[in-house]
C-alpha cells in the first residue's frame, strides 16, 4: 500500500497517510481550520543501498582423495 503525503494549506501540517490506489485522495485536513490538504510529490523507489556485502571465498584443502 503506497504511502502520500499530504500538506494542509491552512495550518502547515505535513503528514502521511497509507491510502489504496484506488481510493481517492483527502481534500479535507481534520484540524480546526478545517484547510484543503495538498498531495504532495512522492518519490517512489527511493532506496538507498549501502555499500557492504564482501564476501570472502575461503578455500579449503580437502585432505587426500582417493
Ligand atoms: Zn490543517
């Protein structure tokens, strides 16, 4: 479920809010002023990989065969 991110004009609160794709979007901010929300501009796909992941092989020597 994607997340937005909604901004009311009235008192300046930015929240998020998990909604459906489906669903439509908020247009009312429950605060006193009761201001429009504003959806604002998600970036989807935002992930950061961090460096890491050495991986070291160890050979090991197998004693005889035969
Ligand atoms: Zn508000």
């Amino acid at each position: 479920m994607p997340t937005y991110v909604y901004e009311c004009e009235a008192c300046g609160a930015v929240f998020e809010v998990e909604q459906r794709i489906t669903e439509e979007p908020l247009k009312e901010h429950d605060c006193e002023q009761r201001g429009r929300l504003r959806r604002l501009i998600t970036s989807v796909g935002l992930i950061l990989t961090g460096q890491g992941g050495s991986s070291s092989s160890s050979g090991s020597c197998s004693p005889g065969g035969g």
